[in-house]
C-alpha cells in the first residue's frame, strides 16, 4: 500500500504543478506587468459584441470610455495585452462566460454527462463549467473552471479520482495545489487563486476557485467518477 500510495505521488506531481506555475504575472520588455501598457483605442473585430457584454452603448466605434471599460475587464481576468482593444481572446473570454450562464442550473440539460454512475463530477471544455450530480440530480455548481491550454489540454473520457492531498505541494514547480484531487494521472481538480477566465489555461489541470475546491473536497472521495467532455475554445 505504501509503495502503491507513493506511485501515486509521483504521478500526481507531474502535469498540475504546470497549472498552478502559471499564476506567474506576465512581464513586459523593460520591466513590469503587461498591464502597464497604454490604451489602444483602434475599433477591434469584436467592439460591437463586446460593447453589449459591458453594457456600453453599441455603435461599433471605439471610445475613450470604451477602452477603460474593456481595459478593467482584462485586468480583471489577466488578459494580455491589456490594452483595451476589442479583440479575439477578449471576445473569447465573454463569450465563455455567456455561455456559462446560459447553463443556468440545468448544465446536464443535453444528456452528456453520464447519469448511471452515481455520483459523479463533470467538467464541460467547450463551456469551462463543471458541476457534480448525483444521478440525474444536480448535487453542486455549475461552476466556472480554467482546464489545460492548447498543447497541455485536459484529457476527455472517463475517469476516477485515485488520489487527494488538501494541501498538495509540487516538488517540481515548488508551488501550492489546495484541495487537489487526482483523476487522470497528474490532471486534478485543485484551487487557484487565478481567475477561471484567465487564458490560455493550465497545465491540463482543472482549475477552480478556492471556495468550489473546497467544496468538491467535501463533496468528492476516491473512486468517484469524473466524466471530462467537449472541446476547449482556442484548443
């Protein structure tokens, strides 16, 4: 059990301290965040979209006011370059987030995620929305969540989760995994103090929010189910 338990182990700390590595701040030539550059006030691709997602009016024309408002958008989710322009992954991120509320509280509305096994965790890549179900009764969430980035995606299929450790610690990337629990050799759900909306993603592990982690700990045990479905926008 001992050598079993330390295979385990080993396996774990493989891909998720990745995830969690990349809650590094993005760091411009001469210094400073990306943050610190100035407002780009070119009309993006998108500026119609995403001035009716921030409640702007829509005329299609970048404003001085419209840049603050989309600039304080990206800021908040870690968007680079945070610019303010209206542009493909800002557009990306909100269409994600429509979607995640689109769900409501029906996430397994279409069927895709089994309910014959119990209780069981789902987690939805084309939304970033995971949840957990008992059967067919929603048990917890949907909850937004941040999975593996193009090259580093979080596998589909399903799974079991095999091994947790709440104050998990990677050996290899020297950061901190709260609450992770393991379900595909190194890909766990674990805590991040990151937004969920920050792309382009982990490591391949699910990323959540400190309090849904948490939860899920309480809720979860191992040889649960874990069902990972869909595709991730930009993957």
């Amino acid at each position: 059990m001992g050598a079993r338990r330390a295979y385990a182990r080993r396996r774990a700390a493989v891909v998720c301290g990745v995830a969690a590595a990349l809650a590094v701040p993005v760091v411009v030539a001469g210094g400073g965040t990306a943050q610190a550059a100035a407002c780009n006030l070119t009309t993006g691709p998108y500026q119609r979209q995403v001035e009716q997602f921030l409640g702007r009016p829509v005329d299609g024309r970048q404003s001085a006011a419209d840049c603050a408002a989309v600039r304080a958008f990206q800021a908040a989710h870690g968007i680079t370059p945070t610019v303010g322009y209206a542009g493909p992954l800002t557009w990306q991120t909100m269409s994600t987030m429509l979607a995640q509320r689109a769900a409501g509280s029906t996430p397994n509305q279409a069927g895709a995620c089994p309910v014959n096994r119990g209780r069981i965790a789902c987690v939805d890549l084309t939304r970033q929305l995971s949840w957990i179900q008992d059967g067919a009764t929603l048990r917890y969430g949907p909850v937004p969540v941040r999975t593996g980035k193009d090259g580093t995606e979080t596998r589909t299929g399903l799974k079991k989760i095999y091994y947790r450790s709440i104050n998990h610690w990677s050996t290899i990337y020297n950061v901190a995994m709260p609450y992770s629990q393991f379900f595909d050799g190194g890909i766990a759900f674990h805590s991040t103090t990151k937004s969920m909306w920050n792309p382009p993603g982990s490591g391949g592990c699910v990323n959540m929010r400190p309090a849904d982690a948490k939860a899920y700990w309480s809720l979860l045990a191992n040889g649960n189910a874990v069902h990972v479905y869909g595709r991730k926008p930009g993957t």
